[in-house]
C-alpha cells in the first residue's frame, strides 16, 4: 500500500515538474493516459445522465422579467435555489461579445507558447496570477483531473494590469466588471428569496471577493477512465459560471446526474457552501462534475463570489431571521478562511467538507 501511495505521489510531482499541464500530455501525443489521471474501476459506472428525457432540467430563469414582474423572478429563484441549487440565466444583459471574448482569452493564454506559459506556473496560491493543473494535485485521493487552469482574485484587492497575461488582459478585466454587476442583482434577489430586504446578502459582506477561475479541458484519448473535474460542491457563496458550447458539466438532483446542456450566452448560477450554512439550508450546494471528452476542448470560466483563502476575520454562521425555536441554526459559526484551508486540504475527493461544520456532528 505504501508503495502505491509514494508511486502516485512521484507520479504527480513529475507531472507538476514539467509545468505543462495536461495541455502538454495532449500535445506529446499520448495514447493512453497516465495512471494518475485514472479513476477507481467503477466510479463512472453512472457517467451518462440517468435522468430520462421526460425528468425536469435545470430551471432556466429569464433575467428581461425582472423589470416586468420582479416578484415572479423572485419566485423562479427561490424554488431554483432550494430545490436545484442551479439555475441559468438569459437576458442577464452581459453582451455576448464580452462573454466570447473571455472564451477566447483563456483560449490563447493555454494555447500560447509553452515556454511563455511556464513562466506564470506556481503552487504559491498567495500569488497574483496562479496558473497550474489541479489545485489539489498533492490532495486528491481519487486521482489528478484532466484539465489545467489559472486563478486570479479580481476583488476586493485587483492586480494591477501589468501583473495578468496579455493575451488574456482586457478579456479578464472586462469580464470582471460585469460579473460584479450581475453579482449585485444576484444577491438582492437571492436576499429578497429568502424574505430579507434585497441589501441583506451584499451588507454581510458576500460580495467582497471575487476569484476569476478559468479551466481549459483538453481533448482525452481515454475519456471514461477519467474525469475533468471531480465530483464537488463550491467553496463559494454564490458562482457564476460560463461553459461553451462543448458540454460536460453535470449536477447531482435527486440521485441523479442531470446534464447542463449548454446555452449560447446563458450563465450558469450555482448556490455555495457558504450560502447553504448561512440560509440554514433553505438553499442548497449541489454537488456538480465535469466529463471528459474524446474530440474537443471545453473551455469554462468561473466567478466566485469569495474571499477564499485571503485574510478575512469576518465570522458567518446561520442567519437570524431564517432560524427559530423550530428550526433551530444548524451549522455553527466559521470564517471563510477556515473553511477554505480545510477544503483546499481536503481536495476534490467526491465528499462535502460542509458536513464538517454541522451542529451535533463529532468532529
């Protein structure tokens, strides 16, 4: 057993070394995956939906009613985030272009030079531009995801211009700016779903940090021995997600793992942990994935609404209003900073590090 332990270990430290990422796995040509990037025999025995056609899919929220009838956009994102967790939005009024434009950045950035590429790779997670494979390479007990990705905190401290990619620059900056106006509609009427006055969310400070993921999925030549992302829920109060048109994300409702079918210029709206502890469950954090493909790259760009793991002593627990004699808080208190260490440590291991902080659970 030792043995298989520090093989996988050399295995990923050598893989990390080359500071290609998977891109460069891709682009030697490889015909079989490493066994690092292999999942346990059986874990994708569920990997097609076994939804059926007639179930439910994921509710699709018209954002052009809200000035028509607020209350009723209200209504849809009450019952999307308490039943679904997920929702995507139309009519958000960010313009297509800009959403493409991010698209095609996070394109050349992986796509560049590769000696280019390297000289912006890291594990310091304190650094302005992180670009690497796998945050939890050195975690993950399932095995290494099939997918490279970079991460910059936008907010509430942004990188001077100088200090993010080129090739990537204006795109992020831009896609930044209106994430964060579409953020601020999302928590008023996520507060206004939970019976709060609309500047509840914003005032406990869940807008203060923004964390820009962006993930580049290769083509794999072994597509069901493997998985893009693994099964997890987000360290997050609110993401607000951006998928292409290639497919592969899919979210855990009822037992079953429901497809995201993509939209052209739909964003993905997805509940996080944070939001779950602090509405006391009254919305919830699904668990979603992403498969791997044979024939094409998936590109993805996720906006967090987090501090993560930067200094924040702001303490969060079950909010007043939504807990009573009868329902009583059921997480106990945290900072974003606690939950984020135990969660990177942790790792994308299939499991809910929200369990961790239920009242009554030994820990």
């Amino acid at each position: 057993m030792e043995t298989k332990e520090f093989d996988s270990f050399s295995e990923r430290k050598a893989f990390d070394e080359t500071k290609a990422g998977v891109k460069g796995l891709v682009d030697a040509h490889i015909t079989e995956i490493p066994r690092i990037f292999r999942l346990p025999e059986g874990t994708l025995s569920d990997k097609k939906p076994s939804a059926s056609s007639s179930d439910p899919a994921i509710p699709i929220i018209d954002f052009a009613d809200v000035h028509v009838s607020r209350e009723l956009v209200v209504e849809k994102i009450k019952d999307a985030a308490g039943n679904w967790g997920f929702f995507q939005v139309i009519n958000h009024g960010v313009p297509l272009n800009v959403l493409e434009e991010i698209q095609e950045g996070v394109r050349r950035f992986f796509e560049q030079d590769p000696e280019v590429k390297k000289a912006y790779f890291t594990r310091d997670a304190a650094k302005r531009f992180v670009y690497n494979s796998n945050f939890d390479l050195y975690s993950s007990s399932l095995c290494v995801g099939w997918r490279d990705s970079f991460a910059c905190y936008m907010a509430p401290d942004p990188p001077d211009p100088e200090e993010l990619p080129v090739v990537c620059r204006d795109a992020m900056i831009e896609h930044t700016k209106y994430m964060t106006s579409l953020g601020v509609l999302l928590f008023e009427l996520l507060s206004e779903a939970l019976g709060l006055s609309s500047d509840k969310l914003k005032s406990m400070d869940c807008m203060r940090g923004f964390l820009m993921i962006c993930h580049y999925y290769p083509p794999c030549p072994q597509p069901e021995l493997t998985i893009g992302t693994n099964n997890h829920s987000d360290n997050s109060f609110l993401t607000v997600l951006l998928q292409d048109q290639v497919g592969g994300l899919q979210i855990h409702h009822q037992d079953h793992w429901v497809d995201v079918t993509p939209i052209r210029g739909a964003l993905v709206i997805n509940i996080g942990d944070f939001l779950q502890l602090i509405t006391n469950d009254k919305f919830i954090s699904a668990e979603h994935r992403v498969l791997s493909n044979r024939d094409e790259t998936r590109i993805s760009v996720a906006s967090f609404f987090s501090t993560s793991m930067l200094p924040n002593s702001t303490v969060y627990g079950p909010i007043k209003e939504l807990t009573s004699e009868e329902n009583p808080p059921k997480y106990r208190d945290f900072t974003l900073e606690e939950y984020t260490k135990g969660y990177f440590k942790k790792g994308l291991d299939g499991t809910s590090h929200l369990s961790s902080f239920k009242i009554g659970k030994n820990t």
